[in-house]
C-alpha cells in the first residue's frame, strides 16, 4: 500500500461494513474507546459510526495533549509569556485553549507578550539563536510521538551552548492515562480499545500487554485512516466475540512490538518520571509525565524561572474532562453549539484539531 487512497476506497469499506454486520453478536454490546482523537475525527469524517451497527459504539477518550493539559499549565505559560524578557515558542493548537478567567495564550499575545507560533523545536531553536537577548521559552508538549523531537532540540542547545533556551516540558505518557481510565473509582464501562498509532510506533505495543493481561481489555494498535478503523473495529468485535483479550496491530506497516527503540534511549538520556501529573479530566496521575533529568536542568524552564504549581479551574458548565475521560460525549454538554463553538471555545476540546467537540462541530453532529 503505497497512497493514502487505498485505505480510503469506498467498495473495501463497503465490504467491511458488511463482515462487520455479520459478525457482531446482536444480544450484546460493543464498547470501544478510541483513545486518541485521530481517530475520533477519522469515525466522524469519513461517516464510520454510519457503518456499524447500532449495538457497536465508540467511546472517545483524551483525545490529544492539548485536550488533556489542564488549565494551570496554560496559566504558567501565559505568566511566563508576559515577562519582557521571553519569547514563548508554542505549537497552533495551543494558542486559544482557555486560560483562567477565559484568559488564553492569543489574548496574551494581543496584549503586547511576545508568542510565537511555530511547527518544530527546530523553530524555537532557531528563534533563540537570533535573539540572544532574549529567553526563548519552546512549550513543549504532546504524547510519546512529540517527545523524541524535544530531547534533540535540549542536546543540540547544550551542544551549541544555547543559554537563552529552554523547555516548558508538558510531555505525558499514554498507557499511564490508560490505566487511570481502568482504575477509576466509577470507571467507564470500555470492552476494548482502539490503540493509538503514532504513539505506538515510538513506544511500540509491548506496553499495552498489561491492559489485556490484568485488566481483560482486548486492544487493536489502529492506524488513523477510515479502513484501519473499520479493520481495528472488526478484529476487536472478534476478539471479544471468542472471548480473547490480546493486543493485535493492525497498524503494523509502522508499528511493531518493541517500537523505535533508539528514539526511546534518546528519551530516557534526556528526560525522568515526574511522581505524578495533573491530567483535565483525570486528575493527578502517578508517572504518567516527562521531566528534565538534572544533566539538562539548565534548559528547564520549571526550574529556570521558578515555575510555581497552579491549582485551576475549568469553565463552569463544560464538559471537557467528563468527555475525556469517556463519561460523557459531546452532545451532553449543553454549552456545545451554543457558547461553545470554534469562534468562542469554553474547553480544549473544541479548540484542539483533534479534540471530540470539533469533531462533532466540524463533521455537522451538532449545530446550535
């Protein structure tokens, strides 16, 4: 398989579509999380949920980095964004999610503070070579598949002697949200899930075993297109059907069992486990997060600037961290389509491009 639209055609969906219909048990039902927004966006864009059968529903989990940052972590960024000192260098998606008191990173910037937007670590890094009196702050954020990049980005600063730049580090662990998911005191009900495949290709699926092993939970690593889905969805229902709980990759033109394993040594050389990180919608979560080891304590922003911890709240009426945690979906929360929309985004879940609530907004679920 060569081009993208060979994993889009109409007549393998199609047949998909059918096997899937006669394979589901009809005195039951399929629960199956689809833990990030890759695929919440796949099912909705390309009309998949149109194609199961009614007894199979998907379950949208966190989604995206962004979606699961929680408010304080915008705080900092904004109070370190507004020292004249710093140039703050942060991805898109980033810029509007809502701050406390309906505050955000766009506002900040509007005000005078000096954010840039950028697409790579290589970016920030080259904004602090040309301007080395200032403090170039890269916000550093994302799952397993982001962070390789930012370790190189801190050795090639240490090789250079960078002393203008560091790292608001945000990084956060999949299978650790996984488990905090499964062990919640009111846990959602979840048969199986589909794994994540960008993340999977770092880690690779070897970490998702314990999930099939203590918990029971039958999982399929699912490529992002709309026929991965389908095939994830297929293997999963079949699985559950022999009564099997195994971690199968369906993605496995880009992931195997022990992933990029050089890209996880670069990572372990730069960054520990921080003792726990707050998660929207999860709360604190032990080792679930990235911190700089002391050999890169100088390109630690945290540390640099005496970072304080920021207890916030989100705002009031959004559903966000219930639908991140698969509690709740979109349609539940009232403020969607009415105050909530992409114009005017009350939670990081209509603002982020992978985020449930732009889902069902930018694929017509929902309108006010």
């Amino acid at each position: 398989m060569k081009y993208i639209s060979e994993f889009r055609q109409q007549d393998l969906a199609q047949q998909l579509a059918k096997a899937i219909a006669q394979t589901v048990d009809p005195n039951r039902h399929y629960r199956l999380m689809e833990f990030c927004g890759g695929h919440t966006h796949a099912i909705f864009r390309y009309g998949v949920q149109d194609l199961m059968p009614a007894n199979v529903e998907f379950i949208h989990g966190p989604g995206c980095p962004v979606c699961v940052l929680p408010t304080g972590r915008i705080d900092n960024a904004i109070q370190l964004a507004e020292r004249p000192e710093v140039i703050l260098c942060t991805y898109a998606d980033l810029i509007r999610v809502p701050a406390t008191g309906r505050n955000s990173l766009l506002k900040a910037k509007a005000g005078g503070s000096d954010i840039r937007m950028v697409y790579s670590t290589q970016d920030a890094l080259k904004i602090a070579r040309e301007n080395p009196d200032k403090q170039v702050v890269f916000f550093a954020i994302g799952f397993e598949t982001t962070t390789p990049p930012t370790a190189v980005a801190i050795k090639q600063a240490q090789a250079e002697g960078l002393t203008n730049f560091t790292v608001f580090c945000n990084h956060v662990l999949t299978p650790a949200a996984m488990q905090a998911i499964l062990d919640a005191p009111q846990p959602v009900a979840i048969d199986a899930f589909l794994g994540p495949s960008h993340v999977s290709t770092v880690i690779g699926s070897q970490p998702y075993e314990i999930f099939a092993e203590r918990y029971n939970k039958s999982i399929v690593i699912a490529g992002f297109e709309p026929l991965d889905v389908m095939q994830s969805a297929l293997m999963l229902i079949r699985q559950l059907n022999e009564g099997r709980h195994e971690v199968e990759n369906e993605y496995s033109r880009a992931v195997t069992r022990e992933g990029n394993q050089k890209a996880q040594a670069l990572v372990r050389e730069v960054f520990e486990l921080r003792p726990q990180f707050e998660w929207r919608g999860l709360g604190l979560i032990p080792d679930s997060a990235l911190k700089l080891k002391a050999d890169y304590a100088d390109f630690d922003a945290e540390r640099r600037f005496d970072m304080p911890a920021i207890q916030a709240s989100d705002v009031k009426g959004c559903e966000c961290p219930a639908i991140l945690r698969g509690a709740k979906k979109p349609q539940d929360c009232k403020l969607l389509g009415t105050v909530c929309t992409p114009e005017n985004p009350m939670g990081s879940c209509m603002v982020s491009s992978e985020g449930a609530c732009a889902a069902y907004w930018s694929y017509g679920r929902v309108r006010g």
